[in-house]
C-alpha cells in the first residue's frame, strides 16, 4: 500500500494525519477501503496509538467512517449530500454573518483582517494546507462573533465535510493567489457595514463550490 520510508518521529500523530489524508485525496486508498491500525502502524514504522488517533481526526474531517464492529473505511460523501451541505451553510453562514457584523462588528474586521494576512503567508510560501486552515479559520470568526451557541454548533456538525470537500477541490480557487484575494473582497464589503452588500458577497464567495461538487464530490482518481 505505501513505498514511502516509515514517518519520522516528532508530531508523531500530525504526520501520521498528513500522510494518510494525501494518500486518501491522491486515490492511492480508494473509496470503501478498509484501514486496519495494525497494518498501517507495521506499514509506516509507528506505533498504533498515533494511528487510532490520526484516524479520528480523519473521521471528524468526513474522509474516513467509523463503522462500529466492522473497522473504518474510507469515505466519500455523495454528490447529493454536499450540495445539501452547501445550501445549509449558505443559510446559516448568511445568518451568522448578519449577527456577528450587529454586535461584534469591529472584533469581528480584526479577526477577519488578521486570517487575510495570514493567507498571504501562505501564499509566500505555496502552503495549501496552511491556506485551507486559514480559510476555516476565516468562516469560523463569522460563528464565534455572532454570539449565537446554536448557529456554532451547527456549523461544528458540518464544518469537517466542508473541509474534505475544499481539500479534494483545490480549483475552488483558480490560483492559490487568488484565496487572499476573495476574501480580500468579502471583508471589504463586511467592512463596510452594509449587512446586505456583505451577505450579497458572501454568497457570490460561496456559490463557486456549489457549482463544482458534481464533478470532484465522488472521490478522487488515481493519478
């Protein structure tokens, strides 16, 4: 299953999370493949610990599925079933930011402001990873500002099938130059105070997933 050299130790658990999750979105461990922790810690020169809890992170990013009694597999989300994440993100993305910018305003531009110069460090560096942090982290403060304990849990419910979508789905974006960019233009418009311009941008900043999960939601391809 894997040729590569056993991990390196340090952040035992991270790297165990980076390997199987590029080998996950690269097609190498299909769709509906069992992960056993005893192979996968013979295979990669690691102890099963690291491996069990690597598998739940995965897990909670919607990339595996922990099937009681049987083990855990991998797995994708039907097409169906993001578009239907998508339309109940817009909603209540739409509601937070409205809530967030009426009582947190100005917390809320700082936050933003402060993930924007983020992206453009990881631009610098050509850090995929790092951009899709900063990019949750950017829609995350939309939920923590709105004050709303409600609207946050929900968006915990389905921020981990948002994630594995975008990671499966880098041409969400044209360039990584562009990440910093959109959402450049988004906190413009949430800087502004216009709760309508702001929502009408964060819907044209969302719509372009929408239109892209038929052909990337099914799952990888072996390159």
């Amino acid at each position: 299953m894997f040729t590569e050299a056993p991990i390196s130790t340090g952040l035992l658990e991270d790297r165990v999370v980076l390997h199987l999750r590029a080998q996950i979105l690269e097609g190498q461990l299909p769709d509906g493949a069992r992960l056993r922790d005893e192979v996968l810690a013979r295979e990669l020169g690691v102890s099963r610990g690291p491996i069990r809890d690597a598998l739940k992170v995965l897990a909670q990013e919607g990339l595996v599925e922990v099937i009681p009694r049987r083990g855990v597999y991998v797995r994708w989300v039907p097409s169906e079933d993001l578009r239907e994440v998508v339309m109940i993100r817009e909603g209540i993305e739409q509601v937070a930011l409205r809530l967030a910018m009426s009582r947190e305003h100005e917390g809320l531009c700082r936050a933003l402001q402060a993930e924007v110069d983020k992206m453009h460090l990881a631009v610098q560096g050509s850090d995929w990873e790092a951009i899709l942090r900063v990019e949750s982290g950017f829609h995350d403060a939309f939920y923590k500002f709105s004050g709303s304990r409600r609207l946050m849990q929900m968006w915990a419910h389905l921020r981990p099938t948002v994630i594995a979508s975008f990671r499966n789905d880098r041409g969400y974006h044209l360039s990584i130059d562009a990440v910093p960019v959109a959402h450049q233009q988004l906190l413009d418009e949430i800087l502004s105070g216009d709760q309508a311009r702001a929502v009408a941008e964060l819907r044209a900043h969302m719509y372009p997933s929408s239109d892209r999960l038929g052909p990337t939601a099914a799952g990888p391809t072996a390159p």
